[in-house]
C-alpha cells in the first residue's frame, strides 16, 4: 500500500490538469458542393447579386462553448463578403467580376472567447455570360480591284470574348447575305468575294457589309442570353483597264444642205474612255463610207465636208467612225466604231423637237447624288432632239438656260438629230445643302436659217445628300469663366457645332485635347465641357487654361476650336505679416508702417484692411486703414506729452494690428507690434544719426548705399580713363612697341578712402571718409611706347560687416589710381582730448549705431550660415 500512493497521486493530477484544460473549437469540413462548413472548395458565379446569403460557416467547440466567426481579407484586396459572427452567415457585399478577378483569397476564423482557429481559403468565381463579343482593328476599308476573281479572300475581320466556354467562343454572319456579294466565314471572319459574283468601277464604286459576331451563349443571372455586335466593313472598288471607248450622244446624224460651203463641220462624234477611273486620251478616225466628200478631226471629233453638195452623188452618205484608246505608254489600246448618218436636204419647214424614251416630251428628271465627279456623264436623262429638215436648215445649237457652269451640253452643234447628253462641268456647286433641286432649260435654237426656229425642254435634277461637309463650330473660340472652388464634375460650358449633312453624317461627337485639358472632360454628344471628378482648381497656380475642342462625323472629318477658361478668385487666403512680432523706431511726427500680404488673386480678395485691436495705452495711436501706416494722435506733440501717458516713462508701446481682407467671407490676421518713439530734434543735430535712425530696421539698405557710391567712383574712374587712352591713341603719342609699367606708390594717388560703417563717436559724419589726391601727372606716359588700353575693373566684393583693425587692405586697381579702405587709425598722443571728444557724442545717436551694428552682424551670419 505505502509503495502504491505515489502513483494514485500522479493520476490524480493528471486527471485535475486534463480537467481543467480548454480545446479550441473547429470548423466541420463538409466537402465540395457544401453551403455550410469551412468554405472548402467552394465557388460563386460572378452574376450573384450583392446582398445575397451565399454560405454559412459551421462550427464547434469541445466544450460546448458558443463560438464567434471573423471573416478577413488581404489589405491590399476588396473585402468582397461579410459575416454575421453568431450565425455565421456570410453574405455578398461587392460586386464579382471574374474577367477582373477570378478568385478570392480570404481568412476564417472561429473562436470560443478564449482560443482563435483561423484557416485560409480560397473562393473560385464562375463565369457568366456577361461579356459581349468585341470587334478589333477598327475600321474595316479594303481596297479591291474590279477584277478580282470570285472565290478570293478580301479581308478578315476579328472578334474577341472575354467570356469562357461556349460563352466565349465567337462566330461571324452577314446581317443581310442576300442583297450582297459577299460572303464570311463563320468562324475564321475571313470575307471572301462569292462564287460567280464580280465587282463593277462603273456600276459601284463602293459596297458596305455588315459583320455580325456571335458568341456561343450561356447562363447570366439565370436566363440563357446570347449577346452579339456588328462592324461595317467598308471595300472600295479600284478601277482598272476593262472597257472599251464609249460613244456619247449616238446614233449619230448630221446634214449637208446645198449651199453648205466646202470645209464646214457637220457633226461632232464625241467618245470616252469606259474606264472612268483612269480613263485614256481617245482618237477619231473614218474607216470607210466617205467616198472621200468627207473627213475627221482624230482628236476633236468634228466630221467636216470636203466638197460642194453640188458635187455629192448620193443624198445619203453612211460613215463608220472609229475611236482608239492610246495608252499611257502611247500604244494603241481598246477600240470602237459607231456609224454616222449624213444626208444631202434642203428644206426647212420644222423646229427643232425633244424626244424622250415614250415620244415627245417637255420635261425631264433625274435622281443624282451631290458632288459627282468632273466630267459625269447623267446617264439617267435619255433625250434625243431631232430636226426634220435637211441639209443647213435641221442644223441647231444646243445650250442649257439656268445657273452657268454646272453643267454643258453635248453635242453643242446638232445636224438634223442627236443624243442629248448632259456632263458635269463644276462638281463644288452641285451642292445638296445650297439647293436640293438644280432647273434647268434646254434649248435648242436653229443656227442658220432666218427663220431661227426653236425648242425648250426642262430639266429638273433632284439631289440626293452625301457626306460632304465638315462639322463647323458656331465659334472659333469659347470664353467660360467658373469658380475655383468649383466641385469635380462641376459644368463649364456648351459648345455646339454643326454639319448641315443629313442622317447619321449630320451627327457630330466632340472631344478635347491640349496640355490644357487635363482637368476636363467633354461629354461626346451634348458638348458639355466639364471639370474631372478628382479636378482641384486653384486661381493662385493656375487662373487659366487653354485647349482645344474637336467636332467630328462619323467619317472622320473634323474641325477645331480654341477653348479658354478663366478661374474666378475665391477669398481662401488669409493676410499674411512678415512677421507676427515687430520692432519698428518712430520719429516724432513721422508715421511707421506695417504691412500685409494677401495670396488671393484677384481684388478684392487680395485687398487688405489695417485697424489697431489692441494698445497699450490705449487712444495714443492712429492707423490708416488702407496703408497701415501709424502715427501719434495730434493730441500728442512732444516726448514730454508722451513720458506723462507712459507706463513706464521708456517711451515703447505694445500695438495689436489687424490686418483684413476685403473677401467674403473675411478673413484677418493680427500681429505685435512694438514701437519705440525718439525725437526728431536730436535726430536733426546729426544726419548720420538720421541716416542711421531710418536703416535701423533695414541695415543692409546702408550696404546698398555704399556699394552704388563705389560702383560710381569705379565707373567714372574708368570712363576718364577710357577717354584718356583714346585721345592719345589718335594723337599718336601712345606706340604699341613699349610698355611702360610703373609701380604705384603707397598710397596710391587717386584712391578713395571709404571706412565700412566704423562709427566715430567724435562725429556721426565721419562715418565716410573720403579723401583723393592730387592728379598724377605720370598717369599717361607721352613717350614713343604705347601701352594696351586700359581694361575696366572687376567690381569690388562686398565688406565684411565689422573690418578688423589688423586686416590687410583690399584694393581695386585702375588706370589712374586704386580704390582701398582708410589705413588703421594710429593711437592719439592725446587720451584726454579723445575722451573728451567722445563724452560729448550724442547719447541717441551712440544707441542707434550699436543698435544698427548689433542687427547688421547678426543678418551678416545668417548670410554667412546660408552660404
């Protein structure tokens, strides 16, 4: 038994620990496909809406403890769910998007108040069919020759999905396949000319496909949707050498009358090159039935009579006349022949007539789009004129009455009959926007019969609109004006441009460019110019800008116009003293002043209003509101006035100033002023004591003003100098042989003597000794020599502020003499005299030159330290 207790006890304590200790709970893992648990495996669709319950975390813990869930994220990631810490329900509180993020990362946590389990997940999100096919490399413009065979690839077009899956995948088909020649490969995009089909320069210059790209559709929000888009694909047609010459105006028929004289013209062939891209130069020539009464102009056409009619056998003559193409290599190339009709009358018994397809006709109308191209012919007026008569009386003029130079008239010259065809002359003024209907008349007059018989026929062309015209602003330049504290997305202006052009080419989109636009946006369509949303402005940096606004169709044609915005001021600045405390010395009867500086930019945000808040004593000073300059009340005229009124009798006041803006709201800043009054009497007795009394605040205004009397001596010395040396220069008694060097006694002649600020109790003039010696007569050597002109002294540098006794002289040397500090002053042989001398300097005037050298030396080493 005693051997046994030992080891009863050890499992006795073991059994207390284990009692007491505390197991952390855990999460039940229920595995894939699960909506509660640890968020193993799980996933979401990107389409589930924000605010849905879209798992619950489940857990517990050993000791039946109630458990808390957390749910964190990475900082650097969107905390995309929450989670209610007693159920555990997590829900969706951001937007999924897998294109942009097709994972979540996220923490787990479960805990009994005393121990913490956290585990790291990892959520997949799904795809939804959310993404539109997306065409790239727009626009689509191929160029393709007419004679392109069937069957050939012309272009390919391409289309992407972000989407996966199905829902990914793209396939291509025309929007309207039969009423075009082309075809698309559904899944390449490749567009081919179809079987059979051929391109025609002449019958369409240009097709316009449209490429509707598919995706393979899928699920979102759970609805199946298909989404798609379309791309115009433009191809241009390229003209090449496929057609033969054209006669204009046929059939031909012209008239020879009985008194026709020999070389007159008949008739006039006119023929074109079929091609009107790049058409040929043409020649005329006759190949046969002419008996040789008759011949041709091979480049004008013209058929002229070669005989008297008297001497013609037959009264109808039939001619073959044929057109050749010459190349632009100069060889003959396509050819055409066309039949000419001549007859021998001589009658003239009726007028000239218009003919249409049905019989006679009066008026005639066509359909033509704007702007053709020079020299088109309108195909869609089929008019014929005929003159029954014979010989000189069927020969007529043809000519159209209305607006010149649009149109003419071919042939101008009619013999009996002719095609009336209609050419266009000038292409800019066939104009849909300046007239949508162009009338003309069409007339038709006998040329040489005294009775002069004629006919009239309308011709009425309605035009049809293309995109010809550019998008013009209502003005070249927009002034808006706004606010500096105006909010990001805040309006500016509207500007507004107009393309007269109808339908879709009418419509104009803007934008904006210009190291000026980068605070604002346009909107493409109402021409709103706008500030950023993020867009600070501020008038102090920048109070105007400049940049540029585009106006643009849909076919790229554009213009410009120049955008300016000035920045009104805002009062956001508060006035702003040198210092918040200052020292200032007052004359009696003089005024001091204080001053404020405002950063606003405009008035009267920047102008600044001076009053005294606060003084002590108080009613002894006088503030001008606009200036700040102070002055004593008038009440107060001399220092016996103010020693009665002043606290202590030392004659220094303590002023409040307050300086404030004229803005609105206003804003003011107040500073501390200290003032110290002296007597303008003592000052009067000295003008080195009033020089020194109006630089004690500014000492370095004394160091400017002793560095523009040496720069002067400096200068004058020079100038004489200069002078001297080209006097004798051209009096030739200066040779360049010699140089004669002399070296200058000391002292120097002609030197100024100037003592830096060294103040001398005796006298407060003396405070700038100036002394100069005579002349020297030995400046300038007469001698056969002659010495190089004289070069302009460097400037001097600046003197310390308190020269020491023992500190070598600086000197400056010039052509006539040296400029150098007074040399130390040797010891008096009289000490009493000198003392004497110096108790009867002013009191005043000793403060103010200790005053004034104490504030020169401590500006001199913060100058010092800085550099």
């Amino acid at each position: 038994m005693g051997r046994g207790a030992p080891a009863v006890l050890a499992v006795w304590m073991l059994f207390l620990s284990l009692a007491q200790a505390n197991f952390a709970p855990h999460f039940f893992d229920n595995g894939a496909g699960s909506t509660n648990g640890n968020m193993a495996l799980f996933s979401l669709p990107e389409d589930t809406p924000v605010g849905s319950h879209v798992y619950t975390l489940n857990g517990t813990d050993p000791e039946g403890d109630p458990v808390s869930y957390h749910i964190s994220f990475n900082p650097s990631a969107r905390s995309v769910f929450s989670v209610d810490p007693d159920l555990g329900n997590i829900t969706l509180i951001e937007e999924l998007d897998r294109e942009r993020e097709d994972e979540i990362e996220a923490i787990i946590s479960i805990s009994d108040g005393l121990n913490l389990v956290a585990e790291k997940v990892t959520i997949l999100v799904t795809d939804a069919n959310d993404e539109a096919p997306r065409f790239i490399q727009e626009p689509y413009v191929v160029q393709v020759p007419e004679d392109t065979p069937s069957g050939t690839s012309i272009a390919r077009v391409r289309a992407v999905d972000r989407d996966t899956g199905s829902a990914g995948s793209v396939t291509y088909f025309l929007k309207n396949p039969h009423s075009t020649k082309f075809s698309v490969d559904r899944h390449s995009g490749v567009l081919r000319l179809q079987a059979g089909a051929t391109l025609d320069y002449e019958k369409a210059r240009a097709h316009f496909i449209t490429v509707v790209a598919k995706d393979g559709g899928g699920k979102l929000r759970g609805a199946d949707v298909v989404l798609s888009a379309t791309t115009l694909v433009t191809v241009n047609v390229e003209d090449v050498q496929d057609m033969a010459p054209v006669f204009v105006g046929t059939p031909y028929y012209g008239y020879v009358y009985e008194d026709t004289l020999p070389g007159s013209e008949v008739l006039t062939v006119v023929a074109m090159d079929g091609d009107r891209g790049k058409p040929n130069r043409v020649l005329y020539s006759l190949v046969n039935g002419s008996d040789g009464a008759f011949e041709i102009n091979e480049t004008s056409g013209a058929i002229s009579v070669t005989q008297s009619p008297s001497q013609l056998r037959r009264e109808v003559y039939e001619l073959h006349v044929q057109v050749t193409e010459v190349s632009s290599a100069g060889t003959p190339a396509a050819q055409a022949v066309v039949p000419v009709t001549i007859r021998i009358v001589d009658l003239n018994n009726h007028p000239p007539t218009f003919y249409g397809e049905s019989g006679p006709q009066n008026r005639f109308e066509l359909s033509m789009y704007e702007h053709p191209p020079q020299g088109e012919i309108l195909r869609g007026l089929k008019i014929t004129v005929n003159d029954s008569d014979q010989g000189a009386n069927a020969k007529f003029n043809l000519r159209l009455v209305g607006p010149g130079g649009i149109f003419r008239v071919v042939p101008q010259t009619v013999l009996n009959e002719a095609q009336v065809t209609i050419i266009v002359e000038n292409s800019a003024a066939i104009d849909f926007e300046k007239s949508k209907v162009l009338t003309f008349k069409l007339l038709a007059i006998e040329v040489n019969t005294p009775e002069k018989f004629s006919s009239t026929a309308d011709v009425v062309i309605q035009l049809l609109d293309t995109n010809d015209n550019v998008p013009k602003f209502t003005s070249h330049y927009y002034v808006a004006r706004i606010p500096e504290n105006a909010l990001g997305g805040s309006n500016v202006l509207a500007v507004t441009a107009v393309d007269p052009d109808t339908g879709p080419w009418g419509e104009v989109k803007y934008s904006i460019y210009g190291s000026g636009a980068d605070l604002f946006l346009i909107h493409p369509s109402s021409g709103i110019i706008y500030t950023q949303p993020w867009a600070s402005l501020d008038a102090e940096a920048t109070a105007r800008y400049n940049f540029y606004v585009k106006a643009e169709d849909m076919e790229g044609r554009y213009s410009l116009a120049e955008v300016f915005i000035t920045l009104l001021d805002v009062n956001d600045h508060y006035p702003q003293f040198e210092e918040s405390v200052q020292e200032k010395t007052m004359v009696l009867g003089t005024p001091v002043k204080i001053e404020a500086t405002d950063e606003d930019a405009e008035e009267p945000n920047n102008l600044v209003d001076y009053s005294i808040t606060h003084a002590e004593p108080a009613n002894v000073f006088d503030i001008n509101a606009h200036t700040g300059e102070i002055w004593l009340k008038n009440s107060i005229r001399s220092l016996d006035a103010l020693h009665n009124i002043t606290p202590n009798g030392d004659l220094t006041w303590s002023l409040e100033v307050q300086a404030k803006d004229r803005g609105s709201p206003s804003f003011s800043t107040t500073a501390l002023l200290r003032i110290d009054i002296v007597d303008a009497e003592m000052l009067s007795r000295s003008p080195m004591a009033a020089f020194l009394m109006q630089t004690k605040d500014n000492p370095m205004k004394a160091v400017g003003v002793l560095a523009g009397i040496m720069a002067v001596i400096v200068a004058i010395t020079v100038l004489i100098s200069t002078a001297t040396f080209w006097r004798n220069k051209k009096s030739n008694k200066v040779q360049p042989v010699r140089r004669v060097l002399r070296k200058r006694p000391s002292p120097a002649p002609r030197s100024i003597r100037i003592e830096w600020l060294k103040f001398r109790r005796t006298k407060a003039t003396d405070k700038f000794v100036l002394k100069e010696a005579p002349p020297n007569e030995n400046c300038n050597n007469n001698s056969r020599g002659s010495t190089p002109p004289p070069q302009a002294p460097a400037p001097p540098p600046p003197p310390s502020a308190a020269p020491s006794v023992g500190q070598a002289p600086w000197t400056v040397p010039t052509v006539s003499g040296s400029l150098a500090p007074p040399q130390p002053q040797q010891p008096s042989p009289k000490p009493r005299a000198v003392a004497k001398r110096k108790a009867m300097g002013s009191p005043v005037q000793s403060a103010l030159v200790s005053e004034l050298r104490q504030k020169f030396e401590k500006k001199n080493v913060q100058s010092k330290a800085y550099f």
